[in-house]
C-alpha cells in the first residue's frame, strides 16, 4: 500500500520586503479559507498599554489585536505565525472576529508564493503627532498604496470607514495602537490602539 504524501502546509514564515518577516503560501489557499487563528496573550487595554509604556513612539512595531473593548490579544506573548502578516494596502485576506476570536481569511486565491497580507486600516486620532503618516508609513508596494497603514484621511462630506486603532493592531481583529499595534474585528473594532494587529 502507498503512504499519502502529507500535505504542505499552508504558510511558512520567512524574510518579507515589505517589512521584517512575512506569512508566504507554501501551497494554493482558496478565497474563503480560514488561514491561521490570531493567538497570543488576552489582556485588558489597560494591561496592553501598561506594557508598551516604554515604547519608542517613532517605532510602529507591535503585536497587539483589539478583540473587543475589554480584550487585547498580545502576540508577542504566546503568540504564533499570525503575528507576522503585515500589512497590504491591496490585501489578499482579512482578518475576522467569531465568538471573541481572531481568525486571518483569504479574500481570494491566493498562489504559493505570494506574501499573506491584511489591511491593518489603524485608526486615527486627535492627538497623533505631526509625523504620524511617517512612522505608520505603509511599504508593501501596491499600485493603488495609500503610503499609510493608517486608514485614509477622511473628506469632507463622506463618512469614514471602519475604525481601527492604532494601540490595537488588524482589521478584523486588529487595531493598531499607536505606542503598539492593536488590530480589532470589524465588527467590533474600538477606536483606541490599533485595527488588527500590533506591528509586525
């Protein structure tokens, strides 16, 4: 009898030219497959900005996904490969919220290859500083980038999109936070760290 060949996996993380590490598919990923579970830590708001206090403000790496307006998943503690999808202005996943979890979900077939990415869409605030569009600069290369991790400045008259912050982190889960990245589900994302995730 013949052993099946075990299937490759779906990713593998290796060095990204956007930024740091990526998420790369080692094999074709269907649009609608649940690619990885956002894991890591939970910890309050309060607990997430406690530990990112120190942070140099100019730096927007960081590992913090808003899962809700009382939860922070921090990938940097216990976290695994989901941590190191970075951010794409013309994303091929996004990220989704199901009962208080994280999940990353392709939006189309995505070959192997070819980086993972989510559009972070970190939240403005009142009180960013001068260079904020700067230290969230956006590198992923796409032809319609907006240059910003940051969701677009809104124009007057038109309403603003999902709220993101930048102490959180993702999209769907993801909230940036400023000081860390915090990444929020879409449907429950808070506007205070960051959409989705918190830098990778």
């Amino acid at each position: 009898m013949k052993k099946r060949a075990s299937r490759l996996p779906l990713f593998e993380v290796r060095h990204s030219r956007i930024h740091g590490y990526g998420v790369f598919a080692a094999r074709r990923i269907r649009k609608g497959t649940t690619v990885i579970e956002y894991l890591g830590e939970r910890v309050s708001h309060d607990e997430a900005d406690a530990r990112y206090d120190d942070k140099d403000p100019n730096d927007n790496h960081t590992f913090l996904f808003t899962v809700d307006s009382k939860t922070v998943i921090d990938g940097g503690v216990g976290g695994n490969e989901a941590r190191y999808i970075n951010h794409g202005c013309d994303p091929n996943c996004t990220s989704t919220a199901e009962k208080k979890r994280i999940y990353v979900e392709a939006i189309r077939t995505i070959q192997p290859g070819e980086e993972l990415a989510y559009d972070y869409q970190i939240e403005r605030d009142a009180d960013d500083p001068h260079n904020v569009d700067e230290i969230f600069a956006c590198r992923c290369g796409a032809a319609k980038c907006r240059g910003s991790m940051l969701v677009a400045r809104r124009k007057a008259g038109k309403a603003a999109g999902k709220k993101v912050s930048k102490r959180a982190g993702k999209k769907a889960g993801k909230t940036v936070r400023k000081a860390a990245k915090k990444a929020r589900p879409a449907a429950s994302e808070r506007p205070r760290a960051e959409a989705g995730r918190r830098g990778p």
